[in-house]
C-alpha cells in the first residue's frame, strides 16, 4: 500500500470510501468536513491506494493541545489484511515528525470491532472522559 495525503480531488473517492465502511455523514457535510481538513496543509489526512485504488484513509487533526485520529476507513473487501494497522501507523508516524505525542480518539460503544481494533494498537480506552455534543441547529 502506498501513502499520500489527500487533496481536494480526492473529495469523492473518500465520500465514496466512507459510505461504503459506514462512516457517512451525508455528501454535503462529510464535503465540507473534508474542505474544511485540508484547509490545513500538515498532512495528517492520509490516503492509502492499492494499485491506484483508495483502499484506506485516516483523517487526523490536532488541536493545539493533541492530535485526533478520525475516519479511519478501510474498504471492506480489503480489511484483515493490516491495512488499518499501517493506515494508523502512517498517521501515528506524522503526527511525531510534528512533535505531536499525545493522540485522542472516539468509537461508539456499539461499534466492537472498532473498539477491538484500538485496543490491538495499544490505545487505552479512558472511562472517566464523558464524550458531549450539541448540535446548534436543533
């Protein structure tokens, strides 16, 4: 698997990517969180392609204070291959190249094989953090 970071022309191939691992926020708000992310040109939106085929993405950010891992995808037909191990990795190894040590992320309590997969890449889950939302528009 070859590593680059995503660029505005990738904006449909990651949609595409998303919906198909169940990721999907709906085109036109997944669209603007992915202009929004590569607004910031420091790489931590990594694309993994498979002779020219997107197969896995992982978004990351930081913060000012940590980094965040976001979206990590991986086509289904793909996955049990390592591909979601290299992907972090690739995204892990960025994140250090900026000095950026401490990393956050969120899994939904439901989603086990995504709260299996962390816990394989040595990611401690914290249970005294409670995750809030608001959504301004209700």
């Amino acid at each position: 698997m070859e590593f680059r970071t995503a660029s505005r022309d990738d904006i449909p191939r990651i949609i595409e990517l998303w919906d198909v691992c169940g990721l999907a926020s709906g085109v036109e708000q997944d669209t603007r969180e992915i202009e929004e992310r590569l607004r910031e040109p420091d790489g931590f939106f990594v694309l993994g392609e498979i002779d020219g085929m997107l197969v896995a993405g992982a978004m990351g950010c930081y913060d000012n204070h940590r980094g965040w891992v976001k979206r990590v995808a991986i086509s289904p037909e793909q996955r049990g291959k390592g591909l979601g191990r290299m992907v972090v990795a690739e995204l892990e190894r960025r994140f250090l190249g900026a000095g950026i040590s401490k990393l956050r992320l969120a899994v939904w309590d439901e989603n086990e094989s995504a709260l299996e997969f962390w816990n394989r890449m040595d990611y401690v889950e914290l249970p005294d953090i409670r995750y809030f939302t608001k959504d301004l528009l209700d």
